[in-house]
C-alpha cells in the first residue's frame, strides 16, 4: 500500500477536515506563507503548525485565545505591583510558533504603554534544502531531516513511515541515501553561505507565525528570539510566562529544578513567574502565579489546580549567582 501526500495551497483546502489529521503527509513547505500571506495562507500556517512534530518530540498545537485567563489573572496582578507607566519588561518563553506571545502583547501594550515583551522559542525556523531534481527536503536548524517532499509524495523522515506503506518507506529510505550523497558539513546556515546550484539550494522558512511577525516589524516593543527555558538572563524581566513546557512528563525532577533556578534568576526580585499547563483533555488552563522573593517564591494566585511543579519551585534550593 501507499499514500501520496499534499504539497499546494490547493490541495491542502481541497482535503477538506481530513487536512487536520494528516500529520508530516502535509508538506511542512506550506508554512512558507512570505512577508504578506492571506487570510487562507495564515490559517494554513496554522492547520500545519497543529500538527508538525519536531525532531525533539514535542508539538506545537496552540491556538488562538489558549491564555485567556491567563493573561486576565496576569494583568490584573501586574496592574496591583506596577504604575502603568512603568518600563515592564515580560519574557513568554517556549511560546512556540508566538501567537499567544503576540495576543499577550496587544493586551499589555494597552494596559502598559512603556512595557515591551519577548516571546521566544528554541526553534524559530526550519529550513529547505532544494534539489534540482524537484525533491524538496525539509530540515532543523541542526540538520535534523524532518520530512522529504517529491510530488506526489510527501514523506516523513525522522520517525519513519509506517508498516502499513511500504512504497512510502521505500521513498523514505531513498531520499535519505540521496540526502547523505550530498555530502553536506554543518548545519544549514553552513550550507546558505556555501551555495552549490547545481546540487543544491537552502532556504529559511520562518516558523514563527505571520501575524507576530507583522506586529514586530510594526511595533518594536514586541521582539521574538530564540531562547531556551533554561537560560539565566539576571534580572531581566518584571514578569515571566513558562507554559507547557516545565511538566513533569518532559523533564526529570533534576531539569525541571534547573528550570526553576533559570526562572529565579531571570526575573526580577518582586517580579513575577507564570507557570502552568493546558489540559489536553479539554484544553483547560492550570496555572500557578509566584512572586520572587529574596531567597524562594510566594504563591500569589492559582488558575484550576495550579502548576504540577509549585511544589517543587516552593522547596528548591535557589543557588547565589555571582
């Protein structure tokens, strides 16, 4: 058996509901949507975000209005520490591909006119790696192969194609014997400084989304960088969203207490640390609001049952930066 995938705009609008289902089968090339997409190219970038698995494991299945009232508790509980005219600086890490980094900012912005906000995220773009054969390869940052893209196929590279479609596997497997006779050294940013046409040609595809793109480039307030959760930056922000990242089944007791250091370290003393998760079950938000205090946190507020790792920030042992 096989399966062909879907590789056009066209295409993708054409398979209807089963479009949202259909995983590294939808060409990870369509979240090229360029500086000025379309109503239909944004919602496309967000339909194939839903679903596109990284090389980590990890998903990027957020959605527009996710913090709602997390951003509710948030301003209300800046507005009772902070004059409005404070220069606040606010740090949203992990925010994914930044929609909800961006619906955050217009709120703040309003509430706070001198505030600016960071959204980050480990993995801002992917890249593609053309050949002049027509087959498109669709790479990490590090050069982790994602997916393989010869119409009509459309296959995943990384984690395999399944058992069930043995001529998919079969391209599968050849398009990684084609990938390694490149010979490529590096990463991809490498391999844009080193351009060989007439074997191959890269390009950036951010995996940030268009409308936060827009926002920065119109309001220089509003920045998004890559970061990791675990990176000390002193004091550099007032307040500090980390959400569905710290959860238990991602990371040991050990990293999620390195990841509480980071936090302490990062905002600062007074400022405030937003930490929680979504239910996947039904997407309810679980949230847990700590102000930091000289030596440990204080619990100001709770969403649903609070963050899993409260527990944990309230007994670590917070280390002295030098």
């Amino acid at each position: 058996m096989l399966r062909f995938g879907i590789w056009t705009p066209d295409r993708y609008l054409r398979a209807g509901e089963r479009r949202r289902f259909s995983g590294s089968r939808v060409a990870y090339s369509l979240l090229d949507v360029g500086d000025h997409p379309t109503e239909e190219q944004i919602r496309i970038f967000e339909d194939v975000s839903f679903t596109l698995r990284t090389s980590n494991g990890t998903f990027r299945t957020t959605f527009r209005r996710r913090f709602g009232d997390v951003n509710e508790v948030a301003l209300r509980l800046m507005r009772s520490f902070y004059p409005m005219d404070t220069e606040l600086r606010v740090q949203d890490r992990a925010a994914s591909h930044g929609l909800t980094s961006w619906e955050w900012a217009e709120e703040l912005f309003q509430a706070f006119p001198r505030a600016e906000l960071e959204g980050s995220d480990v993995l801002l773009n992917l890249f593609k790696v053309s050949l002049p054969s027509g087959e498109l390869y669709i790479v990490e940052p590090d050069g982790k192969l994602l997916q393989y893209i010869k119409p009509p196929f459309v296959v995943t590279l990384h984690y395999g194609e399944s058992w069930r479609f043995p001529v998919n596997r079969a391209v599968a497997a050849r398009a990684k014997r084609r990938f390694e006779e490149l010979h490529l050294q590096g990463g991809p940013e490498t391999w844009m400084k080193t351009p060989d046409p007439s074997r191959y040609v890269v390009g950036r595809i951010p995996f940030v989304h268009p409308e936060a793109r827009m926002f920065s480039q119109r309001n220089p307030r509003f920045q998004f960088r890559s970061r990791s959760v675990f990176e000390h930056t002193p004091a550099a922000c007032h307040v500090l969203r980390t959400m569905n990242i710290f959860n238990k089944s991602y990371f040991s007791p050990e990293q999620l207490s390195e990841g509480v250091n980071a936090a302490f370290h990062s905002i600062k003393p007074g400022g405030i640390w937003i930490v929680g998760r979504t239910l996947e079950e039904d997407l309810s938000n679980h949230a847990t609001f700590l102000r930091r205090l000289d030596k440990g946190w204080e619990v100001l507020e709770r969403i649903g049952a609070g963050s899993e790792i409260e527990e944990l920030a309230m007994h670590a042992s917070i280390p002295v930066e030098h």
